[in-house]
C-alpha cells in the first residue's frame, strides 16, 4: 500500500496471493476487495484461475461500497458507489453499476 492512501472502515480486503495498492487512493467504507475466493469453478469443462491479482494504481478513489475482484484499476480512475468491478479499468477513467462499466473518460479528482 503506497503513501498517503487509507481505507475507510468496515472495508475488506482479502488477499490470497497479491494485491497492491497505490499512493494517494481513497477507498471509501464498506468495500470488498479480494483477488480470489479459493473455490475451483469451471465454465464449459474450462476450470477457472482461483486467483487474479488486484492491482490499485495511484491516485484511485473507490466508492463507498463497491467491490474488486481480480482487475486492475488505472491510476486516477473512479469507481463509483456500490460498482462491481472484475475487470480492468483505464486510467483516468470512471466506471460505474454491476458489473462496472465506462460512465465517462479523462476524469480528475482530489482529495
């Protein structure tokens, strides 16, 4: 976890082989953030990875109540309030809803 980021409480994170968090994020309260589950699943006779890294880039803000699962979020990215997010997002980029998709492009924020 990088310098000057903090996660709000009644927040999780559940980290089975790696998550990285970077400097200035703010991880609001009540998220979930977890880059596995442990349990085997397969699709179409196709067993899926227990496992896929999370990777929080700089300057990241995440919602109240939004989960990561196994993606990696750009730096200056958003994810919006109570979002679902299991795949990669953009930097610079605000995605939003369940799952997550892009709301908007180029997007700044500041503490």
């Amino acid at each position: 976890m990088g310098h000057r980021s903090y996660i709000n409480f009644n927040s999780t994170v559940a980290c089975f082989e790696r998550i990285t968090i970077g400097s200035d994020c703010a991880i609001s309260w009540d998220t979930t953030i977890l880059d596995g589950n442990l349990h085997e699943l397969s699709a179409a006779g196709v067993a899926r990875p227990r496992t896929r890294p999370v990777h929080i880039g700089d300057n990241v803000w995440i919602g109240t109540g939004a989960t990561i699962v196994g993606a990696s979020i750009g730096a200056g990215a958003v994810v919006g309030a109570r979002s679902m997010v299991s795949a990669d997002v953009d930097p610079a980029t605000l995605v939003t809803g369940n799952p997550a998709q892009v709301a908007r492009k180029d997007v700044t924020w500041q503490w």
